[in-house]
C-alpha cells in the first residue's frame, strides 16, 4: 500500500501542454497552453491569435509566420533547417532573433517560450 | 466584353480542374489569374517540392502536377488571361460583369473563385516613406531596364533576381547589392560572378544590412542602411530594387458582398457557392465545416461548382450524368475516337 501511495505522490504527472507566449506588435500578451507536438503557429492559429498569417499553412514556402524569440531562448530552439533562413529573407523586418513559428514544435523544452509577432506579415 | 459560361479566377490546380469540368460537360470558360505563369502556389512557391497526396500519383513536384494539369486541358479551347488581376466584380440582371485591373471585362452568368490564398504581389520594403517614391524610383519589378543607364542602382535581396539584375545592370550603371546576411539563396554560379564583380569594384555589395530610411523631396537622393553591429551608412541612389519574392494578399475579393471569415468564403458543400448566387469559391479559399486544404479537396469542389454552373448557364437545358469512359458526346468534346 505504501508503495502504491509513494507512486502516486512521486510520479509526475503528464502534462500534455506546454505554455507559450504571444506578445502582439501593440503590446496585448497571449499566455496560451498549447499542445505538445504542435508547432508554435498552429498554436497561433487555433486560438485565434492576430498577427500570423501562415498562408502556405506550415511548408516553410511563404514566411508570414515570422516571428522574434525572445533573445535568451534563441539556443534552446531547434536549428534553423536548410530553407528557413532563405525564407527569412522575404519575411517582413527580419532580425537576428527571428524565427518561421511552423518549424517550432511544441514541446517540454519549448514551455514558457516567448515570442514577438511583427508588426505584419507582408 | 468577353461572353463566357463561368469565369474562373484563378490558374491554380483548382482553377485548372474546374475548367477541364466545365469544358467536359460542355461549358466554356475563361482564366484570370494576376501570376504571369500557370500553376498558381505549386509554380510559384514550391515548383521542385515532392507532394505525395495526389491520389493514384505516389509522387510528383509543384511543376509536375502544373504541367500534368496543362495537358489534361489540351483537348479544351481555354482562354487565360494572365498578369490580370480581377479587381471588380458587379451584379447585371443574371449575369456578373467582371474588370481586371487591365481593362478587361467580362459578362458571365457563374464566377467561380480559386483564389487560393489571394493574388500574389510583390513584398515591398518595411520603411514606410517607400511607399511616396513606388514606380517612381523605388521598384519590385523591372519593365524596362534602359532607365537604369548611366545611373546608381540600389538593389536589396538575396534570391536570384537580385542577383541577376546586379550582374545585368552593373554593365552599364553603378549597383550597391544589399542583403541582410551574408548567404544568399541564388544560383552558385551567379553568386561566384557578383563576388568576382564586387572584387573588381564593379558591384558594391553590403551584406548584413538593411534599409531603415529613404530620403528626397520630389526625386528619391538617398537611403539610410544599418548593419547587424548597428552601423549606419548613408547612400546616395538614383533608384531602388527590391526582390523579396511575392506574397499572397486577398486584395479585391474582399470587396465583393462575399461572407468572409479568416481570409476564405464561407460556401455551401453542394455547390460550392457564396452567399451571392452565381458566385462560388473553391480550392484553398473556400471554407465549411470539415474543410481540409488539400489540393484534391480542391479538385472535388470544382468538380461539382461546374455542374451547379450548368444550371445558370443553360437554363433550359438539363444537366445528364455522363462517364468519361462511356459517354459518346464527352468523347466528341475530348476529340478521342468512341468504341
């Protein structure tokens, strides 16, 4: 009985969500959980969050998912795929912290990312 | 003014099926699309990309499925107006008067939408003040290259259209090539020219900058550019080209009393058409309860926008169920031989 109780304190629970944060070009915060294995934009889109547009919905072929990564979790996002950066170029005031939100997938390591959405998309 | 049974706007791999529908079942149309190319999204953002859902096609690129689509109209006599964007679109008693942005009008009982994402335009520079100086001195687009004679060039981006036009106008003007790092997306062998003529003082090429201000009174006399160290350089130019590929904006359409609910049209699933009679969105821009935006849904739906035009085409007329395999008048419109 102990043991089974002990399990049951000392387990951690799942947490299938992670929490991301939205902040708008005007400055309107978004705490959002969103699902692990969703990318940050989907997360965008479902819950309706203005400022992503993700035309090509995901290909990485149209760079109006841009988004800023708050500078200290520019090194704990997966890297940039061959292509990213060439989209970058076409996306709207690129900067160095600046990332297509459909190639960041939503996980352990992403909970309590915060992002930038630029002034617009195009 | 063009007569025509539907008007299709827009030649992607949804607009292109529609039209072979209406051409099988004996419908003419006619092809807006503001693209100077077939193929819409496929040709213009992913022309070498694999897609691997087109049923009984295990794999196939933007281009491909583009091309195969072309052929699959051959037999039909389709009329494309290309470079045309559809800026108006008004009520005339059971017909649609339809403008592009070139002049063209046409007079037609069925508009049928696929639009995909909306037309594609070019990306212009974040610095606002640009805007003051468009078609002027600041350009997305060469028309013709002769202006540039004798002059200073800026040119900002990365891709192969910068590139090429930095070779190109440095034979007789003097370019700045600008972009914001120092790898570029272009051909190879392009890029090794721009670095040989930079070497020779013939192109002067700054990498890791970006534009942050544009200056003149009635005639532009220079930008402002700022590095990732943020150093600021000013630059004396007659004139400014941007390549930052193309966008998708939804532009007119939202004009047009459709009900439209993030960026698509709310359409019905046995018609596939608007909340305004005669008008029907199909493809990536259509929406309804369990839409998905996949270029074989897209498929499905002009199949069957095209036999809702039927009835507003010919209206005295009644809309028969044929297969391609057995029908003799589908055959005839094929031009291929019946058993």
């Amino acid at each position: 009985m102990f043991y089974i109780l002990a399990l049951f304190f000392f387990t951690p629970i799942y947490n299938p969500m992670a929490k991301i944060t939205y902040i708008t070009h005007d400055n309107k915060n978004y705490e959002i959980n969103v699902e692990k294995g969703l990318t940050v934009m989907e997360g965008a889109v479902q819950n309706d969050i203005p400022g992503i547009d993700a035309d090509c919905g995901g290909g990485m072929a149209c760079a109006t998912c841009h988004v800023y990564v708050k500078e200290d979790w520019l090194d704990k996002l997966p890297k940039k795929e061959d292509g990213e950066d060439d989209m970058l170029d076409m996306a709207f005031e690129p900067k160095q912290n600046s990332r297509l939100s459909c190639q960041l997938i939503v996980s352990d390591d992403l909970d309590g990312l915060v992002v930038n959405i630029p002034f617009k998309q195009g | 003014m063009n007569k025509t049974d539907a008007l299709i706007i827009g030649a992607g791999p949804t607009g292109l099926f529609t039209a072979h529908q209406l051409k099988l079942i004996g419908l003419d149309c006619e092809v807006v699309d503001n693209l100077d190319k077939i193929g819409g999204q496929c040709i213009e953002l992913y022309p070498d990309k694999p897609i691997y859902d087109i049923p009984a096609v295990p794999e196939c690129t933007g281009e491909e499925l583009t091309n195969n689509l072309i052929n699959q109209i051959k037999p039909f006599d389709i009329k494309f107006h290309l470079s045309e964007r559809v800026d108006e679109v008004k009520k005339d008693g059971d017909n649609w008067i339809v403008k592009t942005n070139s002049g063209t009008t046409f007079q037609t009982p069925n508009v049928i939408i696929a639009g995909g994402v909306g037309s594609f335009e070019p990306r212009k520079f974040p610095v606002k003040e640009c805007e003051k100086f468009e078609d002027q001195s600041v350009f997305y687009s060469i028309k013709d290259k002769k202006m540039f004679e004798g002059k200073t060039i800026t040119i900002f981006g990365g891709g192969d259209s910068a590139l090429d036009w930095a070779v190109e106008l440095s034979k007789n003007s003097k370019v700045n090539l600008i972009h914001r790092r120092d790898e570029f997306r272009g051909a190879q062998a392009t890029l090794d020219k721009v670095r040989q003529l930079a070497k020779e003082g013939k192109i002067n090429l700054l990498t890791k900058f970006q534009m942050i201000g544009i200056k003149g009174e009635n005639k532009l006399e220079s930008i402002d550019i700022k590095s990732d160290d943020k150093e600021v350089k000013t630059l004396q130019t007659d004139y400014v080209l941007g390549f930052f590929g193309l966008i998708m904006q939804l532009g007119p359409i939202s004009n047009w009393g459709l009900n439209i609910n993030k960026k698509t049209i709310e359409v019905d699933t046995e018609k596939f058409e608007t909340n305004q009679k005669g008008i029907y969105a199909v493809g990536d821009i259509c929406s309804y309860p369990g839409k998905l935006k996949l270029i074989l849904s897209g498929f499905h739906e002009g199949a069957l926008a095209a036999r809702a035009c039927f009835k507003l085409a010919r209206p005295n007329e009644k809309y028969r169920f044929e297969f391609t395999t057995s029908s003799k008048s589908i055959k005839e419109r094929l031009g291929v031989k019946s058993d």
